[in-house]
C-alpha cells in the first residue's frame, strides 16, 4: 500500500519531506541535492525528474525512517 504512495513524487516534494524530518540540505552536483539526516547518513535525491521507487526506499532506509513515517511528512 505504501509503496503506491512513493510512486510519482518528484525530487523537490522528496527534499521537503526529509527536511520535515529535521534533514538539512547541502548542495550537491548538477541537479542532486544532498541531506544530511540527524542520524548522521547522507542522502542524495535528483531534482530533475521523478525520482523512482527503489532510490527513494533505499534513502527512506538510510534516513532511519520507516516508510509510513516518510509518508506522513509530505
């Protein structure tokens, strides 16, 4: 079920969220953009496009979050 959430957000919508979880975002190259997580990991989500599913699960991961909680921080 909320794998069908994750589908269709784009990098900006992305960022925000983490942000929400208290990321803060860092430049990253081109059109990436890091976040530094509180738990220390370091994500990096493509702002161009839509960012797949498999990317964002593996950064929902590395942030210490569960799927559900990163949900209900869009």
């Amino acid at each position: 079920m909320s794998g069908r959430q994750l589908r269709g957000l784009k990098g900006e919508e992305v960022v925000k969220a983490f942000e929400r979880a208290g990321g803060v975002v860092r430049k990253g190259k081109g059109s990436h953009v890091n976040i530094k997580m509180p738990n220390g990991a370091l994500i990096t989500i493509p702002m161009a496009a839509e960012v797949k599913v498999g990317l964002l699960k593996a950064a929902i991961h590395r942030a210490g979050l569960s799927e559900e909680e990163f949900i209900s921080f869009l």
